[in-house]
C-alpha cells in the first residue's frame, strides 16, 4: 500500500503547478454533495484521513521515490516545491482545511469541506490533493448516509407498527466485510454505518472508532451459526446442531441467530424450532434469533413470522400488530438493500405484523455497491487570488 503522500494522486495533477498563472498565491477548493439517491448527505470519515495521512511529514526519500516514478511514468514532477515544503515546514502540508462536525447530517448543495493552502509559495498544493482528499470523504459520507436513509425507512415503520422504537439501534446490523474491495473500505465502510446503528460484524470498523474518534466500543454481535456449522451434524441431525446452540450461546438475557434453511427452512420451523425445540426455545432466558437466506426475502420473511407465530403465538401491541414473544425473533440477511428493507416492511405492516418481529442484515449493498454518482460530489476551485 501507498504511504508517500507525493504519490497519493492521479498523473495529470503533477503538471497542474505549471498552469497556474503567475503570481498565484491562494488556491481555495470546496467539496460538497449537489444531490442524487438521498437529499441530505451525513458526513464522516475525514479525521480518519487527516489523522492517518497528514500528520506526518513528507521526507527526502518521498521526494526521491517520487521524481523516480513521476519521470519514469512520463509526467513532470514540482521537485523544488516539494523541497521547499520539507525545507520550510519540516515536510507538513502548508494547508487548511475546514469542515463541518462529522455526524453532521444536512441538506444537499451545502459545503462539507474546505481547504486551502496557507504558504503563497504553494498554490499549486491544494489541487495537487483533491483525488486523496475526496476519496477520504466522498466514501464513508455515502455508506453513512445509505445507513442513516435505513434507519429512517425502519424508523418509520417502528413508529407505526410498535409500541417504541427502543430497538432502532440494532434493527441493521452490517455483514459487508467478506464483500468490500479491501480491508481499508471495510474498515472505513463499518465505521461509517456505527454512526447510524450498533449492530456490526465488521471489526474493523470498531478499531478506525477507536483509533482514530477515541471510541470505546461502538458497535456489538452475538453468536451466530453458519451453513457449515449446521450442515456439517448432517441432515439427519439438524435438530441436534439447533441444540447445541442453544447449549452453547442460550441463557439469560443473552441472543443467539441461528441460519435455518440449510434444508428446508419451513421444516425447521414447524418440526424443530416449534416442534422438539419449542419448550428449550420458550425457557431459553433470551432470545432465539431465525434466520432464513433463501428464497424471495418478502415472501420468506412473512412467512417465516406467520409460521413462529403459529407455534409460539404472538401478543397484539397497542398498534394493533402482532408481535412474537420476545423470545424469538428473525433476521434477514440475503437480499437486502434500502428498496428491500421498505418493500418488507410495507408488507409485513399490510399482513398485521408488527417490524419490531425482524432485524436485517446488509453486507455489499451497504459497504460495496455504492460509487461517487450515489451523492455525486463535487471539488471546485472558486477562489485562486494573485
């Protein structure tokens, strides 16, 4: 990985100090989100970058590493600058770079970052750091705007279908680590979504918290199964691999999620789960969380409810929605995306169940497939004074 700041830019950015005009002294460039997917945009992930890049100083063998590759790849290299920069500033950036708070959630076509050089003898530097300095931004903004746009989607479902919304915090938990393009994005993607929710299977996410925002502990998982710890007890033994969950990870106030569908996910419900398990289930002392991965989600989820209903019965919230006993629960985690998560719960609310019954999981729709069109950033440069 790339750690010369010199070099952390796209090739034509090296001869941009030669087409300034003379006498150049202050280049000002703003980025902001001029709209698409969502109208607001949350902002996040810029002390991340600062903290991890611009805090150290460049050195002569930055500089030296970069004439070479510069003059090797074709393009010119500002060798006196970057001199004058490790000579004068001991090699820190010559910059300000104003912003407002992370967190902060506002309207499209509205400023979320400024920067400036603060040396006339270094115009040339602002630009030279756009590619570095959007891609810092424009990239947690929008996992943490998608997140924020599911919690409002759940958000309102809650409001009109339970009796609180208390839940809120761990109804999206993120499983998007295996499914991002690197360790960094899952690292900054995870800590972007802790913005919005709690529930997270991305570690990584938790460290950039807690290194770089001196977080505690933001974000929290349980136990789960996986196909292949269920599958490998056999088909035959399908209710025993259920068991032994429960005998591990069951308990007071403790939850454990439990894949269902490695056969025949109904079965599991009506014979298993509601069937030889149902009293394990009932006196566990925590929660028993079902979840399907396969199959139309819409389809699965309602039925999947309607069948926990019909074995372990449901009470009728002052909303009027049935709820499961808070013994057991479900989570869908295949197929989800913020269209997904509103068609769900539209019509699990038009069939009478309530959303505090389900919890989802979204792993690449939340941390992958995103690009910079979602909020279609912009870097401009409206201010260079001579």
């Amino acid at each position: 990985m790339n750690t010369n700041t010199i070099l952390n830019v796209d090739s034509y950015k090296t001869s941009h100090y030669l087409q300034y005009p003379p006498g150049a002294e202050i280049v000002s460039s703003y980025i902001e989100s001029r709209g698409g997917e969502y109208d607001f945009s949350l902002f996040f992930g810029l002390q991340i970058f600062i903290k991890q890049y611009l805090l150290h100083p460049i050195t002569a063998d930055d500089i030296n590493e970069a004439n070479e590759v510069l003059t090797a790849h074709g393009v010119p290299f500002n060798r006196t600058g970057w001199e004058y920069i490790l000579d004068t500033h001991q090699g820190y950036l010559p910059m300000e770079i104003q912003a407002i708070p992370e967190g902060t959630v506002l309207p499209t076509s509205n400023v979320l970052v400024q920067a400036q050089n603060t040396d006339p003898n270094c115009a040339w530097l602002t630009s030279y750091l756009e590619t570095a300095l959007l891609r810092a931004v424009w990239y947690p903004t929008t996992v943490a705007t998608r997140s924020k746009y599911c919690r409002q989607i759940i958000l309102a479902a809650l409001e009109q279908t339970a009796d609180t919304p208390a839940s809120l915090n761990f109804k999206l938990h993120d499983f998007g680590a295996r499914g991002v393009s690197s360790m960094e994005s899952a690292s900054i993607g995870g800590a972007a979504h802790l913005l919005n929710f709690m529930g997270t299977d991305t570690i990584s996410g938790i460290l950039t918290l807690r290194r770089y925002y001196n977080a505690d502990m933001p974000g929290f998982s349980i136990p789960a199964a996986e196909h292949s710890t269920i599958t490998c007890w056999s088909r035959d033994n399908e209710g025993q691999a259920y068991a032994n969950m429960l005998d591990q990870f069951a308990g007071s106030e403790k939850i454990v999620a439990v894949v269902s569908d490695s056969y025949d996910l109904f079965n599991a419900i009506d014979n298993l789960w509601g069937g030889t398990l149902r009293e394990r289930v009932i006196n566990n002392g925590g929660t028993v969380v079902i979840r399907p991965d396969s199959g139309n989600p819409v389809d699965i989820v309602c039925e999947s409810i309607q069948r926990l209903i019909n074995k372990f019965g449901s009470r009728t919230n002052s909303k009027g929605y049935q709820v499961l006993p808070d013994y057991i629960r479900v989570i869908q985690g295949d197929g989800v995306n913020p269209a997904m998560i509103a068609e769900i719960l539209k019509v699990m609310q038009s069939k009478g169940l309530s959303a505090e019954n389900i919890a989802f999981g979204m792993g690449g729709e939340l941390l992958q497939n995103i690009n910079r069109d979602i909020l279609i950033p912009l870097k401009n440069t409206p201010f260079c004074r001579r």
